[in-house]
C-alpha cells in the first residue's frame, strides 16, 4: 500500500529549484536513456524509466518500451504518473498489482501505459530532496524479487549521482555567469562615471548613457530627463543593434512631442519611490497608455516583452528628476534582481550628472556676468577704429583670464593691451580684472615705453604679493605727420599680427620675455615699428591661436589668410571670420583689432 504524503510535496520550492537546475525537459538524455536500457535488460521489464518531476509534467530524460505517444514527447501529465506517490512518500515504492492499490488503481496510466506492477527507488540531490525517479513497469501483476529491487536500489544511486553531478556544474555556471554578470556591470558603471564626468553638456551626457546601457545591461532603452518645473528637459533612445537606429531616434522625437506620456513614467518612478519593473509587459497595453499609436508601433518592434524603469535621482534630496526604462525583447529574457541593483545605481550617477551639469550652468553663467563686467568699454578715437571679443572656453567655469584694454593717454598716444592670467576659473578671472587694472594705473599719464612699463607692473605684482602669472602684450601707438609710431612690448605672448595696406601679413616675432609675475625683471623689452593708415592691427590670446597637438604656426597661419582675404571686409565681420578658425575651445579668447586710417 502507498501511503499517503502530505499535500505540496511536488510544489516544495527547494525541490523544484533543483529540478529546474537539472535543464531536464522533454527531450531524450543519452546517459539516462543507457541506464533505462541496462535496467530493462537486466531486471527483464517491459518497461523501464528515469523520470524527472515537476509541480505538474513528468519527463521521461530515459525510457524503454513506453507506448506513444508518451515515447516521443518525453513527457506526460502528473495525472498519468505513478512515480509522483515515489516522490510524495520520500521511499522505494513496490506494487505487485496497481489495480488493487487504492492509492494508485484510478491512475490513467493502467489504461493508457498498460501497466499493472511497479516498482520504483526515489533519485535524489545532496539535500535529499526527491527530484525524480528510476522505475520498471509490467503489463501484468508481478513480485519483485529481492535481486531485482536491489539491482533497481544500485542503478537508483547511480543516477542519483548523475543527478547531482549536474546540478553541482550548474550552481557551478550560474557562479560563474553572476561573477562574470557583476564584473561587467561594475565595469559598466565606472566607464559610465568615466563617461557622464567627460562633459558638461547634459544633452550630451545622457545620450552616451543610453547608448552604453543599450546591449549591456538591456535590448534597448529610453533616458528621460525632466525639468524642476516638471517639463520635459530631455528625451533620447538607444538599441544595441544599429538596424534599429532610426526607429529608436524617432521613437525619441516622439516622445518627446508627447510630454504627457513622459511625464506619466516619470510620475510612475516617483509613486514608487524606486524601480518599476514588469518581467511580462504588454504592447496592447502600451497601445493604451501611449497618446500616438506609432509609439507603441516602434516600441513593438523593437521588441517589448519586459521592462524596468528606475528613477534618476538627485544626490541632494534623493527626489527624482528623471527615469531610465530599460526594455528587453523575447531573447533577452527578464530583469533580475542584480540588473535592477545596476539600474538603480546608473540612476543615481546619472542623477549626480544632472545636478553637477545644473550647478556647472550656475557657476558658468556667474563667471561669464563677472568676466563681461570686468571687460572695458572701448573708447571712440578719431582716426582709429576698434573692436574687440570675448569668448569663454567651452568647458571649466567657461571663464578665465584672458583681457584687453584700449585708453587714451593726455599726450593723444593710445594705449592697447591684451593679456592671459593663467586658470580658467572665477579666481582667474578675479585677478585678471585687478592686473587690467593695475595695467591702466601705472601706464596712464606716463610717456615711458611699453617695456619700462612691463617692468614696473612686474614690480607691482611682486610688491603687492598678486598670486598672479601672465603673459601681456602692451602697445603704445602714436599717430604723426605720416602714419603711426607704434612701441610695443611682450612679456610671453603670441607675437601681434599686421595687415599692411597694401595686403602684406607681418608677424611680429620677437625673442621671448618671461612671463609677469614670476621673476622680476628690469629690463623689458621695447620694439618699435613703424605702420601706415589703412593698416590693420591684430593682437590676441593664445586660445585663437594653440590647440592641442598642433603648433602655435598653424594657427597663426589659419588667421594670416583670414587677414589676407579680408582686407575690405567691414571689422565686425572681420572679427567673426577671426574667430571662426578656431575648431575647438579648450580655452578663452580675447581678440583686439585695430584698423588705422
């Protein structure tokens, strides 16, 4: 007699996680399918199986001499199993005659197996747990003999060990794949820090993101970024496979046409405070929720079979001001707990992004207000006209300490100047606006030349204890009967650059000074030349001129033909076309131009 075990064996947790280890499914395995024929030869059984069993299927991995069309599908109902009272009762269970056990008699397997005796021995993991069994089956009543249950015990303990074997090398994998799965995350998550700290445009930043996450961490996914009015700032989409670019770059301008349905998965993250996650998601459920139909079109075709949104959050306050959706199609299978783990933690770096992008925009914008008020207004001289640019650099605080000046002497001799205090910062541009104006303090109401006067704000620098380095170029001009007189010194500049009338370029280079602010020195050069109306003066800071791995010549080249070619050009445009040669702005940019006539 079978007794009788307790209900939710089959469905016990810890069991069916071991059985689901095994990847045994209805399909034939060689190695059971070679015991199932030495048990059916020796025990001389009609029918022999090991089987494997789950809450509601039993599988055959090894069988002989099963009608079909069980034989083929390597698989049946629980309802046609006998081995499953193995399972429930945890022992050997031998049955001479099935049709007079009450437990078993009502089986479907008496009439569509054919079988009448049974005798099975329980195949179990290292816990103990019964995943399965070893079972002979005849198609009349039978006593077991005691050779034959013991010979059916030892091949029982035989595939027993194949059992765990497997299971062994399976929690050995998935160990495996989980330290492989968290070593790419981590390297994910520091190439993404490396990445979102590359630039300051947030634009920028967190369409990198989504093109690193698409492929590694998800099939696809859409970045949303909203502003504190609760507007959508920002929307972009990226799949791994290139095919889909277009569809995922419309599907961004979609969206982000369709703020209502932003702001609906954004108001989703926030009611959930943390990751929303659907391991089966619905496209005729997107249908519904999306205002424009070819939303969900693409969003089907790109595969949307699960999906996990997390907030971006930022570092202060921990409110959301964003939301990553990451999709899967069908191949890729659903988000587990260690995909939802990274996707938390690419929020909150992407989080910290945003924050210092709005913090960057703050202190850009405070440096720009400071550096444009420190910048002069240029004066109107009869005879000579001028016009002068700033630009910030495009990445830093966007200021520095780049300046030009143009003054009036009492004597009518016109002062210029253009000078670098190095750093790019507010700082640098703090102490630019006092060298400028110790510039104008020391040069003004004095005849000495340029270099005496380098000399002495050298003097001044040291004596006043400036924490100041920079390069200058200060340009006294005298007009006469003729032209013009012009003196000029350099302390460590890019040497002026002169438009002659007559559609020469000269580069005045001269032998390199030190710079201000570092040793004193008492005798600074002065240079003299002489320059006639319908000239055209350039004097500027490095940033026009150096780029990276590029020499300074290159770029003095590049605005030696702007001056060639425009010559008539009116000085405005003439600036512009100047500061067009620069391809990059890793630093700022001053540009004085004076035109003499």
């Amino acid at each position: 007699m079978v007794e009788k075990a307790a209900s939710g064996v089959l469905d016990s947790p810890a069991r069916l996680c071991a059985v689901g280890r095994l990847g045994l499914g209805p399909r034939a395995d060689v190695a059971f399918d070679r015991i199932a024929v030495l048990v059916e030869r020796l025990i001389d059984a009609p029918v022999s199986l090991v089987t494997v069993i789950t809450a509601d299927r039993q599988f055959l991995p090894g069988q002989v001499g099963m009608p079909e069309p069980f034989a083929a599908d390597r698989e049946m109902p629980i309802t046609h199993s006998l081995s499953r009272h193995v399972v429930q009762a945890g022992r050997m269970l031998v049955v001479e005659d099935i049709r007079a056990d009450p437990a078993m008699r009502d089986n479907p397997a008496v009439h569509d197996v054919g079988a009448i005796s049974f005798a099975g021995v329980p195949l179990t993991d290292s816990d103990g747990q019964v995943l399965g069994t070893l079972a002979v089956m005849d198609r009349e009543p039978r006593t077991w003999t005691a050779s034959e249950i013991a010979l059916l015990v030892d091949l029982g303990e035989v595939c027993s060990s194949e059992l765990r074997l497997r299971i062994a090398r399976e929690i050995a994998d998935e160990a495996r794949r989980a330290a492989e799965s968290a070593h790419d995350q981590l390297t994910l998550l520091g190439e993404l820090t490396e990445t979102l700290s590359a630039t300051m445009d947030i634009d920028e930043a967190l369409g990198r993101l989504g093109r690193m996450v698409a492929g590694r961490l998800a099939d696809w996914c859409v970045v949303a970024l909203a502003e504190p009015s609760g507007a959508v700032r920002h929307v972009s989409a990226a799949h791994f496979d290139p095919a889909y670019a277009e569809d995922a770059e419309r599907l961004a301008r979609l969206a982000a046409d369709a703020p209502r349905d932003m702001k609906a998965m954004l108001a989703a993250v926030q009611r959930a405070a943390g990751p929303v996650r659907r391991d089966a998601a619905d496209p005729a459920s997107l249908r519904r929720r999306t205002s424009t139909g070819e939303i969900a079109e693409i969003a089907e075709r790109l595969g949307f079979d699960s999906y996990l949104i997390t907030p971006i959050t930022a570092p202060v306050g921990r409110r959301s001001v964003g939301a990553l959706m990451l999709v899967n199609g069908a191949g890729r299978g659903v988000f587990g707990a260690a995909e939802e783990g990274t996707a938390v933690e690419i929020g909150r770096r992407a989080g910290q992004a945003v924050d210092n992008s709005r913090l960057y925009g703050r202190q850009r914008h405070v440096a720009e207000v400071l550096q444009h008020s420190m910048l002069p207004q240029l004066p109107d001289i009869p005879g000579i006209e001028l016009h002068a640019r700033y630009l910030p650099a495009q990445i830093g605080a966007a200021v520095g300490g780049d300046w030009y000046d143009a003054f009036v002497q009492p004597d009518g001799s016109v002062m210029l100047a253009v000078g670098d205090v190095s750093g790019h910062d507010i700082e640098a541009a703090a102490t630019m606006g006092q060298v400028r104006n110790l510039v104008r303090g020391d040069a003004y109401g004095r005849d000495d030349e340029p270099g005496p006067l380098l000399s002495q704000l050298d003097r001044a620098l040291h004596g006043l204890s400036m924490p100041a380095a920079a390069t200058a170029v200060l340009v006294r001009l005298r007009p006469d009967e003729s032209g013009y007189e012009l003196t000029f010194a350099n302390a460590g500049h890019p040497p002026p650059v002169l438009l002659r009338p007559d559609g020469e370029v000269e580069v005045w280079w001269e032998d390199p000074e030190p710079l201000l602010g570092l040793v004193p020195r008492d005798d600074r050069s002065t240079h003299r030349r002489r320059v006639l109306p319908g000239s055209t003066l350039l004097l500027y800071t490095d940033g026009l001129v150096e780029q990276p791995a590029a020499l300074i010549d290159e770029g003095i080249r590049r605005i030696r033909t702007v001056l060639e070619d425009g010559a008539a050009m009116p000085l405005d445009d003439l600036c512009g076309q100047i500061l067009g040669t620069v391809t990059r702005r890793d630093d700022d940019i001053a540009v004085l131009v004076i035109r003499l006539s």
